[in-house]
C-alpha cells in the first residue's frame, strides 16, 4: 500500500517522504519481528546480541565491541548482557588483560534459543518476498547511498 493512504497525508517533497516512508516501514518490520520475538520471550536487542556472539564461534567479546556492532547503538549493552545471564544465554569473564574489560561468551542455552529462532529468519524474508533479488540489491544500495551523506 502506498505511503499516502497508509498515513492519509501528503509531503512536501520526494525526500521528506523516502524519510518518512523509511521510518514507517522500519516500524513495520520491526512489529512484524516482535511478534515473532514475543514467542521466544525475547527482545529486538537480545535478538542481536545473541547474533553477535553468535558470530564471534566462541571467540570472547567485549561489552564495548557489541555496542559498536549494535543496530540500535543507544542500547544499555550491559543491563541486556545482564539479564540475558540471568537467562543463562550467555557468560560474562572478567578480562585478565585487562580488568575494566569484561568478555561475554553465549551459552549452550544461547546458541539453542538461536537455533529454534532460526526456523523462522523465512518468516523475515517472506516480510520482503515482494521485492525482487535485484529490487532488494538495489534498495540495499540506495540506502548504504543515503548513509554516506556525513552530518
């Protein structure tokens, strides 16, 4: 459904609208996302730390480094990381090398969470299965475009 009938309003240009309709169907994906999320009783955040330990094949991370791979940066990484412990989805090691540091690990637990979340990354593709392989290339370019623009 097109931009205009689903807000009923008009914009004053091309470029306040691809804004708007980016923020709008960000919204969209990630209501449709939680959804899924809410079977597993876990958060958008959660979700993405856990792929990024994921990622890391057993390799330790710091708190610092997922903040900096986060998709939503402004995240208080290390209250998630502590409740996501509390779960038993992941550890957390004081850094020998260097005591301020901590490392975090996923659990076995974790990567079981992952692994029956992953049935369900078709549900994420099918949220997009209108666009064509070369439509989503494209519009993977067009956005990695509109965030070379330095503020």
């Amino acid at each position: 459904m097109r931009l205009e009938e689903e807000i009923k309003g008009k914009f004053r240009n091309e470029y306040q609208k691809v804004a708007l309709n980016i923020f709008f169907t960000s919204n969209w994906l990630s209501q449709h996302q939680k959804k899924i999320f809410k079977k597993f009783k876990v958060t958008v955040q959660q979700y993405n730390i856990l792929r990024i330990l994921r990622g890391q094949k057993g390799q330790p991370v710091t708190i610092g480094n997922i903040k900096s791979r986060m998709l939503e940066r402004e995240s208080d990484v290390s209250r998630i990381v502590d409740k996501m412990k509390q779960r038993g989805w992941v550890k957390r090691y004081s850094c020998e090398e260097d005591r301020r540091a901590t490392h975090i690990f996923i659990t076995e637990e974790g990567l079981q969470l992952l692994k029956d979340m992953d049935c369900h990354e078709a549900d994420f593709d099918k949220m997009l299965s209108t666009l064509s392989e070369e439509d989503a290339k494209q519009l993977n370019e067009l956005l990695d475009k509109i965030r070379d623009y330095k503020i």
